[in-house]
C-alpha cells in the first residue's frame, strides 16, 4: 500500500493542468481547458500588432512592449493612470471571428480589452479567482463577424499566454 501515494504523486505531477483546476474553483464557469492551454508547451506566438488567422485550439502567447511606449490600436477602457510605469502592454488582431460569446482568460493581473469596428467591445460577464496559481482573470465578449483586437494593458511580464475560445452556452 505504501507505493500507492507516490504513484499518486507522480500522478499528480504529470498533469499540472489537472492539479491545478482544483485550485480554480472560484471562477463562475469551467476554466478546464485554460489551464490545460496556459500550461502547454506550445502556443501560437504573436508579437504585439501581429495577426493570427483565426482563434486557435490553443494558449495564444503575445509578447508585449513597455506600456509607456506601447501603441494601442485605442484607448483602454481603465483609467491610464492605473496602467503601472512599471508593467507591460500589447495588442493582435484576430483576422477571422465568426460571431457568437468568446471567453479570454489571462494568468495575472491585467487589463483586457477588445475592439471591434473601431469601437471598444463591452464585456457581457466576467469571473476571476485570486487564489488560482495557473489563471487570474476570465472575460466574456459578444462578437460580431469579422476581425477583433484584443489589447492588453498592465502586465507584470513582457510575455503573456491567455486564451481566447467560444464560451460555453448556458
């Protein structure tokens, strides 16, 4: 019976994802394959002001410029002075967005934004759990068809994988 608690460990260890969605359950909906995207190795890589075709079946990492210099395509919906001096900004465009609910989740403290036609995008719900180690916020955006930004503002690191997927229906 003893060998049984370290294979439970093992086991334990070699699915981060699966760990960490105990730890998760102050978000009001599954962040299930969040966890399991953010802790993938691979992800599609954008630069900020890049493009990705279309939403992928996988962590999105975007790599970020100071936010004192970082030029987004338009105004955050927060208040510029509670962007820290200190953090990191960016944006990319979604190219093809067919319409319907989408979810992006971030692992840290940041603003998210989208736009679409020029306009910033109200969110429709939000969740977040402070005592995840994996994920910190989840938005939800009613998109319509065609391209969307999305524009993230005061992150602690100039790299940050979110996701970005059809919420699921209530």
């Amino acid at each position: 019976m003893n060998c049984l608690l370290p294979i439970a460990a093992l086991t334990a260890a070699a699915l981060p994802g699966a760990a960490r969605a105990e730890t998760c359950t102050g978000f009001q909906w599954s962040v299930a394959a969040e966890l399991s995207w953010i802790a993938a190795p691979d992800a599609e890589a954008v630069q900020t002001g890049g493009k990705i075709a279309s939403i992928p079946d996988k962590a999105v990492e975007l790599t970020l410029e100071p936010s004192p210099s970082a030029k987004l395509p338009m105004t955050p919906g927060i208040k510029k002075q509670a962007i820290p001096k200190d953090s990191f900004s960016g944006w990319f465009t979604i190219v093809d967005v067919a319409p319907g609910r989408y979810q992006i989740t971030i692992p840290n403290h940041s603003w998210i934004d989208v736009v679409q036609n020029n306009e910033l995008v109200s969110s429709t719900a939000f969740s977040g759990d402070k005592t995840c180690k994996g994920l910190r916020k989840s938005v939800q955006y009613e998109l319509g068809a065609g391209p969307a930004i999305v524009q993230i503002s005061g992150a602690p690191n100039k790299s940050m994988k979110l996701t970005i997927h059809a919420a699921e229906k209530k």
